[in-house]
C-alpha cells in the first residue's frame, strides 16, 4: 500500500493580541478557500453540555479529551478501543450538521445517497451500504438516538437539532448496538435539560432555497430534582435546492374496457424550485434526579416533513446520446435540475394517495417516546431505555424521473417498540462484566399503486382506473437478544474484553398485487393468480456475534489496541419487490435475503502528545462480509429482486490529526486521510441494463444473463479521501467574541451502482464548507454566517439505470441505458441570528 504523507513547519507564535487575532482569522478564512487543499474537521470541541447545544468557549490551552458512549458506558474518546469521531454540540451548530446527509458532508467514509423510494436512503460506512431500492433492507450503519435504535432509511427526513453530541463508530458494532449495524453506528445524543435555565430563539434564512426557519429551547428546573427542556424548529423553503427544467407533457390513456378507446390528458410540469421543504419538529424531555444515583429521563418527540417533489435530487448525468432516452429534447449532463412531470390532474383526483392537483410530493410524519432509567449504585449501575416509535411515509412520484409517462404513489408506515435492561460491574477487582438484554417487536405496511404504458380501465375498481397494477405487503417482527461482556484488568496498563451477542429473531410477511390492469397480467402476477398470487415469508434467524479486544497504555497518554469484531445483520422479505413472470418461476425465493454477516480485525493507536498540543491517531482495519444484501433493479422489465452478493471485503487505513497550540488558545487544526478498498470477492451478478458480452455479461445462470463481479469495487466506495480545517475563536474587547472555521473534505472516484456499472463513475471532487460568527462573549447573543459546498460542486453518491431504458442486456448488440444519479447538495449559505437568556 502506497502511504501518504505531508510536511507543515511549525510557527511559534509568543504574543497576539486581540487585534493581531481578528487579523489571523480575516487572513485565515479566505486563504483557506483559496487552497485547494483536501479537508475535513475532527471534532474540536470538549465533553458537550448535556444542558443543551450553547456554542463552547474556546479551550484555554490544548486539546481537550471528548467524552463518548461507543461501549454503552461515558469514557474518555481517547481512552476506548473502538474507531469512532465524535462531534459536540457547539460543533454541530457551529458547522450546522443538523442532517444525517450533512454530518455524512463532513464526513470521510460516510456517506448518504437520498433516495425517492424503497427505503428512502443508502447509507455507507468504510463501502459498505445497501442500496436503497428496497424498503425491506434495513441499512447496514445503524442509526441510534438516545440509545434507541431507528432501523428505516426514512430516517434521514428527520431534522436532528438541539443535539448534546455526535458519534460516528466505524466498522461492525454489533455487542453493544446489536443486529444491523455491521459497517458501523451513528448515535445521536439529544439534550437534556440543566441545573440552571436556558432560554434560546434562533432565526435564520438560507439564501439558495430561500429557506426561513427558527428555533426554541426552554429549559427550567422544577424544584430541587426535577428538570424540563421544551425544543421546537420549524422551516419553510419558498424555493428549493434542484432546478426543475421538464415541459408540458401528453399522456393519452387507452381503455381496456371499451376497446382500447383513447383518452388525452395533460401532464404539466412539476414544481420549478424543489423540494420547497417546510417541516415542524418538537420535543419534550422531562427528567429526574434524586442525587442518589438514581436519574430517569423521559423523551417524547415528533416530526412532520413535508416536500414539492419526491425524487427532487435524481439528476441525469450520463446517457449515450447526451439526451435522455424517454424524452429528446431533455439534455443528459448532470447539475442541479432534473426533469419531471406532475400526475395529470384527473388521473391524480381518481388515484389513491395522489394529490388531487397532481402535485409531486413527499410527506413523513413520526413519533416517538423514551424512557431512560439509570440507576448508579455502588458497585453496580443499571439501566433500561424502554422506546416506540412510529413513522409513516407518503408520496406521489414521477418514477421514471425523466418525464417519460411513470407515476406512483405510496403509503407505507414502520412501527416499532423496543426495551433493553442493561448492568454494568464497578468492583474493585481486575474482572468486571457487562450484562444486557434486548426486546424489539416491529411491525411494517406497505402500499403502492404505479402508472404508467399509457393504460387506462373503466370497470376497474375504485381508485384503479389508471393504475397499472398495485402492491401490498407487511412484515411482522421480533426480536429477542443477550449478550455480555467481561473486562479484565490483567495489568495496571493492559485491559482484555471479550463479550458475544446472541440474536434471534422472526419475521412472517406477505407481498401481493391485488390490482393488475389486464393488458399487463402477463408481466405482473395478480392477487388472484393461481400459483405465486401472493406470497408469503415465515422466517427464523439466529446469531452469535463475539468480539475480543486487547488494549495497552504505555503512558497515559497513549494507548495501542486490537480487535477482533463480527456483525449481523438481519436477514428479511423485500417489501417492496415487484412480483414479475419475467424474472424467475421462484418469486417468493427472490423476495425473501439471507443476513449479511461480517468479521475481521482492527488495531489502532491513540495518542495524545505535546503536553495535549497534539491528538494523533492510526486505525487499520481488514472486514470481510458475506451475504452482502443487495437489491437489483432490472430497468428493462421494471422488476426488483434482492440478491445475497456472495462476500466482500473493506480493509484500509485511517489517519486522524488535530493540533491545539498553547500559544494560541482558541486556534484548533485537524484532518483525516483515508484509504480503503472496498471490493467484492466472490459475487455472480446480475449485469447493468444494456451490459453487453464484451463487457462482461458473458455468463447465464438459471437463463438469466450473469457477470463475475469479484474484485470490482462495491458501491459508494473510494479508495481516498481526505479532510483538513481550521478553527478559531478568541476575544475581542471585553464583550465581544469571534470565531470562524474553514473545512474541506476530498473524495477519490467511485462507482454509483452496487453491480460494477462503469458508466454510474463519480469523478474526484472536493467540496469546501466555511463559518463566521461573532457575539456577545457571555453567549447572549450570536450573529453567524454559514456556507456549505461554497464551490457549488455537482456529485453524485448513488445511481443507476433510469427505468425503462437499456436494451439487449447479454447480447452482442446491447443498446446502454441513462445513468440517474443521486445527487448532491448544491450550495447553500446560512445567516442566522441567536439570543439567549
């Protein structure tokens, strides 16, 4: 492996004044724009307040230590044997990581594909991730909010605000954070209410999307052990992020029903500015604590998310003849536009779930509840979360998102309750343990209606007279797990832990199509069929997962560790599969996927050098995964099918630096550099739409067309990438306080699509994100300006063909299909203003 180093000569800097520091940081912010350096930002900040997300004052001197939970337990981020980045409160808000999609932004090896349906999002740690096509596929990095584990991709419609930190685990985690979290976990920790009250207002306006949003916290104690928080944000866009530059379209229908009689209709185009987002988010959080150990916390919140648009970020970035092959006129290259058509609007006022003026839309509601118990005894703390959750998606969707005559609605929701009873060992001894367990019963519906080939039935019945055919499915879940962990203090300096999680888990579901227009019986199976008319899944999975770690601190300031850790994650039903006789004569087979497994080795060094000046860390790292759980979209058939790929492996090296100079308090440097290769090593593939013989699609398997995709690269996964920053804050007079940040992060080049598509490549890139903000040096008041992307760098994080499109697949006259990808954000440039109390 080829390293990569850099050379930066030290500047002592003796004396700065408060001037000679305004001057710094005015130098500072537009040289580093300048410099077309790779980037990113480790966080730079302390232990974040747990009495909310108020910015921090600058640290006096060094780097300060980050307080974290990666083993379920509050240590020191430099003291645990796990690769994990932590992000404070005054970090979050600062940079305004308020989004799963912008942490993932600033995030090297992380990434988040927006997707408009099936799970809603692909989201990828170190090139592992499934694509979203399917909403039966949990995501292989888990997302956990206040110990809670939230298993949709949907959950990226969530605004997360009012955070207390950030934590991203790299790499299997499956003892403390279970099943589905075999690439890695992003726990967000929200905020609790203080000792003192906090009272904040932020307003704000984002001048791309023309976006207004503000922000409420109130916090109080009531009485001597009592505490409540009161958090709520709301927004609206009046324009959007993409560009939407579709024509007017005809739609003529014909009329099984009376002799294939021709109706017109009028698809006008859809929103010009999207997704003109608006979204409501509250939450309460009432807490005890008796000061006798014992604390308990009780969180409620919900969300309302509401978009013009659906697929409102799938641009065309790549077709053969540079225009698209449904429509012509609409140029291929990229950039923040798409093309798309609204429903016609007498077809919406008789389809289900459709707007009745034929809007495209997305809208996400949910709820949640939790209850925290931690009891600290003297030897023994215990702790249960006990959660529900709900949340329901709804959209009406232009699905060949090329204005090509495709439409469809959805209707899906995803309930869930879990409770986990968790006790940790304090002895004075050199074994302790950790004991836990874990219910979860989860319950998922579906519901689809899709348009399109132009068909209409006048004796359908009611809300199917356009419909092409509809789908329904649900998945019954539960889950009962243990697992344990013994810490063995063998010296003063070296700790041994082992532990093993046990899982099993059941899953019954049902998937048919109540509804199939009868010119497409011969494609799509209907409800009424007499063999595979609706199809069921009873299955039973059980898992042990153990981890062994050793880890060494020749000085208190260093530590050297390595890990063995295997993950799991659950097999299932696609939900959302199409059930199509061109596919195979096994539907049920194709709908149901076996659990995606992991295991490997870790090691890493933590060091914390310079009297605290400097915080360097290394961690490698070699996974293999099996049963890589992928979903396949045969754009020539409109067909979906989740495949097992047969194994893969991600193994690299990450370097992690931040420098905190005494002589300049306030002043905080820090990158990452990273490689990792991704690759699969045993996996017989589908082929791409028009993949010909010459390209690889040589091999036939069961009559179907088939490539050897061992040692392509997976999805969503480049071999480098980079991040660097700078920030600083200091003290202008006797009241006033300024600071600013200046953060890039550097990709390599990767592929879009999880089956070796060449042509769904993203090129290099690197993206730029700065911050200034001044206030009140009590933090009364602040006044900040933030830009993301200020270089307004189209990319894309997922793609693939564009529904029918591609011809030939398996011949020697393959005719290639459009590449839609999923893109990126454009830029966007904040202004906000904060008061507190």
């Amino acid at each position: 492996m080829q390293h990569m180093g850099r050379h930066t000569d030290s500047v002592r800097l003796e004396f700065l004044s408060g001037t000679a520091r305004v001057a710094l940081l005015a130098v500072m912010v537009p040289g580093a724009l300048l410099a077309a350096s790779p980037a990113l930002a480790a966080d730079e900040s302390a232990v974040p307040p747990q009495s909310g997300a108020s910015a921090e004052t600058p640290a006096a001197s060094g780097v300060e230590d980050i307080i974290v939970t990666a083993r379920r337990r509050s240590e020191s981020v430099q003291s645990i044997p796990v690769a994990v980045q932590a992000i404070s409160a005054a970090t979050v808000q600062a940079r305004d990581l308020t989004s799963l999609e912008k942490i993932a932004a600033a995030t090297p090896q992380f990434t988040v594909a927006r997707a408009s349906n099936g799970a809603g999002a692909q989201l990828t740690m170190r090139g592992i991730g499934s694509n979203a096509t399917s909403i039966g596929i949990e995501q292989s990095v888990a997302i956990v909010v206040d110990n809670v584990y939230y298993g949709q991709g949907r959950v990226i419609n969530e605004g997360f605000f009012d955070l207390a930190r950030v934590e991203i685990l790299k790499g299997p985690q499956a003892l403390f954070f279970g099943k589905n979290a075999t690439a890695g976990v992003i726990a967000l920790t929200t905020a609790d209410p203080g000792k003192d009250r906090e009272i904040m207002a932020r307003v704000g306006y984002e001048t791309n999307a023309r976006q207004l949003f503000g922000e409420a916290v109130y916090s109080t104690p009531l009485g001597e052990n009592w505490g409540l928080r009161l958090a709520v944000r709301g927004s609206k866009m009046f324009g959007g992020y993409y560009r939407n530059a579709a024509g007017s379209q005809s739609y003529p229908t014909f009329d099984v029903a009376n002799g294939f009689t021709a109706t017109s209709h009028t698809a006008a185009a859809a929103a010009a500015d999207q997704p003109q987002e608006r979204e409501v988010i509250g939450r309460a959080t009432l807490k005890y604590d008796g000061g006798s150990g014992l604390t308990a916390t009780l969180k409620a919140s919900g969300s309302w998310n509401d978009t013009i648009g659906n697929g409102w970020n799938y641009s065309a970035v790549r077709c053969p003849t540079g225009a698209t092959a449904l429509n012509p006129a609409y140029k291929c290259d990229g950039g923040f536009k798409l093309y798309q058509n609204n429903f016609p609007t007498d077809i919406a006022q008789a389809t289900p779930y459709a707007r009745s003026n034929g809007d495209l839309y997305n809208t996400y509601k949910s709820w949640q509840v939790t209850g925290t118990v931690n009891y600290d005894m003297q030897n023994v703390t215990l702790n249960s979360v006990t959660n529900y959750n709900w949340n329901n998606n709804k959209f009406g969707c232009d699905c060949d998102f090329l204005g090509g005559g495709v439409w469809a609605t959805e209707n899906a929701s995803y309930h869930a309750f879990s409770q986990e009873l968790r006790a940790l060992t304090k002895f004075d001894s050199p074994v302790n343990l950790m004991v836990g367990g874990l219910y979860q019963k989860t319950k998922r519906n579906f519901f689809q209606a899709v348009l399109f080939a132009n068909l209409e039935n006048s004796a359908a019945p009611t809300g199917m007279r356009y419909v092409a055919y509809s789908k329904e499915s649900a998945t019954d879940g539960e889950t009962w797990s243990a697992y344990g962990q013994a810490i063995w203090k063998i010296l003063p300096t070296f700790e041994a832990t082992a532990g093993v999680r046990y899982t099993h888990e059941t899953k019954k579901s049902y998937f048919t199509q109540p509804y199939v227009n009868p010119a497409v019986t011969g494609i799509f199976r209907p409800q009424s069929a007499a063999t595979n008319g609706t199809l069921t899944g009873d299955q039973t999975f059980n898992d042990w997962s153990p981890d062994v770690t050793l880890s060494w601190k020749p000085t208190s300031d260093v530590m050297v560790y390595g890990a063995y850790k295997t993950a799991y994650k659950s097999g299932g039903f696609s939900n959302s599969a199409i059930n199509s006789s061109l596919v195979t004569n096994n539907p049920s087979a194709d709908l149901a996927f076996n659990p995606e497994r992991g295991r490997g080795f870790e090691a890493g060094i933590k060091s914390t050098l310079f009297n605290r000046q400097l915080r360097a860390n290394i961690t490698l790292y070699s996974y293999k995964y099996t049963d890589l759980q992928i979903d396949y979209f045969n754009s020539q058939v409109f067909a979906y099918v989740t495949y097992n790929a047969g194994a893969a492996r991600s193994k690299g090296v990450e370097f992690e630096l931040e420098y905190a100079p005494r002589a300049v308090p306030g002043l905080s440097l820090h990158g990452t550099l990273n490689y990792n290769k991704a690759r699969y090593i045993d996996f017989i593939s589908p082929c791409w739409s028009g993949q010909s013989i010459a390209a690889g699609c040589s091999l036939v398997v069961a009559g179907q067309p088939r490539q050897d995709l061992s040692g392509a690269p997976t999805s969503s996964a480049p071999e480098w990438t980079a991040t660097a920053g700078v920030s600083y804050e200091t003290e202008i007079g006797s009241n006033l306080k300024i600071g600013g940040n200046i953060d890039t992060r550097t990709s390599s080049s990767y592929l879009g699509s999880s089956f070796g598509d060449p042509y769904t490549r993203q090129d290099a890139y690197a993206v730029v994100d700065a911050g200034l903000r001044i206030g009140a040096r009590d933090d009364r008041w602040q006044l900040a300006v933030i830009g993301k992307n200020l270089g307004n760098k189209f990319y894309f994080i997922g793609g693939g063909t564009a529904p029918l499109t591609g011809a030939g697949t398996g011949t020697n006259n393959a005719t290639l299909g459009d590449i839609i990808g999923y893109g990126s954000m454009p830029r966007t440039v904040r202004l906000q203003a904060t008061i507190r109390y």
